[in-house]
C-alpha cells in the first residue's frame, strides 16, 4: 500500500471539501475572514465567487462550523430548484421545520414565523447556499423578499451564496437591480500561486507524517501548478495520482514524470489561458494607452500608399481635413475618451460602473483604499467592500456597473 510506501499515516490529499483536512492559504483566509466578519454585521447578501475546484464548499463548511449557539444556521447544497415552493421546502428542511405537503405560502409563512421568532431572542439565521449559479432570478428574488425581515438595526436573515461566475449573468439582468444593491460584501477565490501551491502540497504530506520534500522534486511541484494552474482540487488530484503510480513503479520519489502520467490518466491539461488572480486591473498610463490606440491601427505600407494614390483620379483628389468643426475642448474630451477606452470596456460588464453620476449615485461601491487600517471587511448598507489593498476582479467588478 502506497501509504506505508511513503511513511504516511493516512490520505495526503483529501477528494471532498474535509474541515479536519483543511491547510490554509492566503486567499482562502482572506476570504473566511471578510465572510465571518459580514455575518456578525448581517447586513445584506455576502457573495463568494470562485472557479470549480477553488474551495468555495470547504469554506462554507468552515464557516458553519464557526458559527456559535447565538445563531440558527441552514446549509443549501442542491439548488437545481424548479420554483420558489422547493427552494422554500429545502430551507425549511435544513431547519428541521416540517416542510412536506404544504403549499408554497404555507411554506413562507412558516418560515417568516421561525425567523421573526429566532429574532425575537436575539438570535439570528444565516443561509448559505452553495453552488448558487444554478439559482433562477425567481429563486434570488424570494431570497430578497425573506431578508425584508428586520429590525432597527438589524435584519433578521442573512445570505451568503457560493458560486461560480457564471451567477454574474444572472444578476446582471435589470429585473435585479434591487437586488444587487443588496449584496454588502463579495470576495472571489482566487487560485494559487505557483509559492502558495508548492507549500500546500507540502504541508498536507507533512500534515499525514510525510517527508515532503524527500517525496517530490522541486521540477514536480513546478509542473503540478502549471498543469492544475492553482486550482486546489485538481492539485489534490495530481498529487494523489502521482503517489499512486510512483508507488507501482518502485519509486519513492515524484518526478516530472508521475505528474505528466497522472495528468494524462485523469484527463487534466494545463490552463489555455492565465488564471485570472487580481481584482481589478489597474488602469494603464496615458501614454501606454494611446500606445495601444495607436498600435491597434492597421499599418500600409509605402508600397500600398503609392498604389493607392495611383487609383485616385488626377481631376478629384482625396483631400482629408483634420479637426473640422472640433473645438479645442472636445478635442480633449476625445483624448480623455481614448484614454480612458481600455479601462472603461474591462470593466463595464457587472461591476465597477463606468463614470457616470447616475451609476455613481444608484449603486453600491466597492472600498480599495489601500490605506485603510484594517484588512477586514466592511459590510455597512450599499457598500461593496473588498481587503484593503486589494484589487476587484473584472467580472466581479462588473456586476454593479449597472
């Protein structure tokens, strides 16, 4: 057996989202700090989005089991839901509230009352639900409407959702508009560093009493974070794999080799493109943006200009004016416009809304002033917060530009 092959008391890298399992990571933490912290505030919707296998499930375990007795808690793990009476039926059966033959209104009344009751002790429900891309805009909608239910200074129900982002989409829809002002606090899984993958996969060897570095080379470390491309669960794949075919060929360490054959009998490629790990991309320079403006035009070449200036007729010659009928100040205005294009189309799709009074004055805004003193989240009504020196990613960013 590859376990006492390889000196370890028990599995290395675990296949389900275990607590007891979990090696932290800087992202990951991040993201259970804001989370925890949204959820004593309890204002609004708590979003976490992340690509599948980034550890969106194991963070939401870990954040139920921190929660302590003050606090009435349901798990929602299937949201293939066909209407609002299942969603309502699967949020009554986590509760333990009976939930079978009654119909829809019965259910929402049901549990109106238990939230306002849990609330009167002082004692408030949180929901999370996981994989919460499958959720319809009905589904999200009767979510909105149950954490209607508050107090002066508190809202009896709060909501943290799990998913990956292809819920973007959904939310972008203008029918939920008063919805996405709802969400107070959004964080995003990013996948790991190639540092970060190097040590996650040492400690979970050192973690089960394996000699980690003794096990894989430093090129097999290298090569599992370029073909898993961060993702912790095609890691934990890679290098469970790996150990097994190591162990078949007599070999008590991993080279290059194990990876690329456990990569090829798990059928995992290395990304096609660069995993995206930043929030927001900065904005380019002025001069680095009309750089591009200008390298973005197609080129004619000496020959072609010639070529071209033979088909012209001689009695009609092309005459181009330049600056007809534009004043100086909206030649500026021009100039800011190009400047400012790149910045505007990364992120002008669900998020950062674009410079206008209108979208400044109706949505909620994100806080990445660096200089703040706490790393924690706020999560104060209408206001979208991210870490302190923190970037927002593009397609997260995007959800509230509208």
């Amino acid at each position: 057996m590859y376990l006492q092959f390889f000196g370890l008391g028990q599995r290395p890298f675990p296949s389900t989202p275990d607590t007891a399992a979990f090696v932290p990571t800087p992202g990951h933490e991040d993201a259970f700090n804001a989370m925890r912290d949204g959820i004593e505030q309890g204002d609004g919707f708590g979003l976490l989005l992340g690509t599948p296998g980034s550890g969106k499930t194991l963070l939401c375990r870990r954040l139920l089991e921190s929660l302590d007795q003050s606090y009435a808690a349901a798990f929602v793990t299937n949201t293939h839901l066909p209407s609002n009476h299942a969603l309502l039926q699967a949020f009554l059966y986590d509760l333990s509230l009976p939930y079978e033959s009654k119909k829809e209104q019965e259910c929402r009344l049901n549990l109106t009352d238990f939230l306002m009751e849990q609330f009167s002790k002082g004692s408030r429900t949180i929901l999370f639900v996981d994989e919460a891309q499958h959720l319809s805009a009905k589904n999200l909608e009767e979510l909105r409407m149950l954490t209607n239910l508050e107090g002066r200074s508190a809202r009896a129900l709060h909501v943290v959702l799990f998913a990956q982002f292809s819920l973007v989409e959904t939310l972008s829809s203008p029918e939920l508009e008063s919805f996405r002002q709802r969400i107070s606090l959004v964080r995003e899984l990013a996948p790991m560093t190639d540092e970060e993958t190097a040590s996650y996969i040492h400690a979970h060897l050192e973690r089960v009493g394996g000699a980690s570095e003794s096990i894989m080379t430093a090129e097999s470390l290298a090569d599992v974070f370029e073909i898993s491309g961060g993702i912790p669960r095609r890691v934990n794949q890679l290098c469970q794999r790996a150990l097994e075919l190591s162990y078949r060929a007599g070999s008590g360490t991993i080279d290059s080799r194990f990876i690329h054959e456990a990569a090829a009998t798990l059928g995992i490629s290395a990304p096609e493109e660069p995993v995206e790990t930043e929030f927001e991309p900065q904005p380019e320079s002025p001069d680095k943006a009309s750089h591009h403006a200008e390298s973005s035009l197609p080129s004619v070449s000496d020959t072609e200009e010639d070529d071209f200036a033979d088909e012209l007729p001689e009695e009609e010659p092309c005459v181009v004016e330049v600056g007809v009928g534009v004043s100086e100040d909206e030649e500026d205005e021009f100039d800011d416009v190009v400047i400012d294009a790149d910045r505007e189309a990364r992120l002008g799709a669900l998020g950062a809304a674009p410079e206008s009074k209108k979208a400044k004055d109706s949505l909620p805004t994100y806080s990445t002033d660096a200089s703040t003193e706490s790393s924690k989240a706020s999560a104060t009504k209408g206001n979208v917060s991210v870490p302190s020196g923190q970037k927002k990613s593009s397609r997260v960013s995007s959800l509230f530009s509208r």
